[in-house]
C-alpha cells in the first residue's frame, strides 16, 4: 500500500481525439487501454473504489474536494491481483455505493499522467494527474505541472468537473 499525494483535474470534452493527438506530440509513453470497472462503496466524508480492470487493479481510498479545476487529491492505493473474494468482503461490509465503467488510454510522461476516458451515459473527459515523486515533491511542483499540462491541452474553465465519475452517474 502507498500513500500518494496528486494534483489533478478532471474536464469533460467532445474534442477527446484532438486532445489525444496533441498530447502525442510530446512523446508520451502509452501504457495502453483499460476497461474498468470502479466500485464504490459506502463510506463517510471520503471515497473508497475497487478498480478492476485488464492494467490496473487496485482499491482506492482518496480524498478531494469536490471543486472545479485542478485541486489536491490524498490518496491511499493498494495494488493488488484481480481477487474476487477482496470485492465480495467490501460488498457485504460496505454496500455498492455506484458502478463506474469506462474505456481509459493511459499515458504518461514522467510523474504525470494521462487519462483519456469515455463513459456510457456521460460522455468523454480527460484527465491529468500530476504525482508527487522524488524530483517534483511539493504540492506546488506537482501544482505547476497540472497547470502546465491545462494550458497546453487547451482545457476551459467551464470544461472542468468538479465531482468523480460516481457523483456524476448518481445525479442522472
């Protein structure tokens, strides 16, 4: 398990190619596409989300404000093997909050990454998390990275979410 300190932003976009193909021109390094699927689960005052998926599987415990634009996300992550029985265990304890699915193309460069995502019933977003390492430790590091990565996409104000995918699919 490790705790990890981001700075990120969610923006909803119909422009989902044109962003992907810009960011190519950075030479991202592609760790390729994921289906997940997110289960949350009931708990107070923070969020806690079995991701499963054909790259990454892990369950996620975070913190963030539900404010638009780029903002501190203090995350717990705990990498494990695809396991039924850990999702069996949190349903009869915590209860399904909400199921998330999605496609997301994952990239990276360095310490930040990139994700391109496309939801049934909400549509397409993108996603850039600036995390904190060894060389960029400060929130204000990883803060100047997002901010970074919001202009050179090209992102809005009005584009950005302020809540997750799960707030998102709760209020339809």
């Amino acid at each position: 398990m490790s705790a990890k300190l981001n700075f990120e932003f969610k923006a909803r976009t119909t422009q989902l190619p044109a962003l992907e193909e810009k960011l190519l021109t950075l030479n991202p390094v592609f760790k390729g596409t994921d289906k997940q699927v997110d289960t949350y689960f009931n708990v107070a005052e923070s969020r806690l989300k079995l991701r499963e998926g054909n790259i990454e599987n892990a369950l996620i415990h975070y913190i963030r404000p539900n404010i638009a634009g780029a903002k501190q996300s203090d995350i717990l992550l705990y990498k494990h093997q695809p396991d039924a029985t850990l999702k069996a265990i949190l349903v009869k304890t915590l209860g399904i909050k909400v199921v998330v699915s999605k496609s997301r193309k994952i990239y990276f460069i360095g310490n930040v990454k990139f994700h391109f995502d496309t939801l049934d019933n909400l549509g397409t977003f993108v996603e850039v998390e600036a995390i904190a390492d060894e060389q960029h430790a400060t929130l204000e590091a990883i803060q100047q990275q997002a901010n970074y990565y919001k202009d050179f996409l090209g992102i809005q104000e009005q584009d950005f979410v302020a809540v997750s995918y799960s707030d998102l699919l709760l209020a339809l």
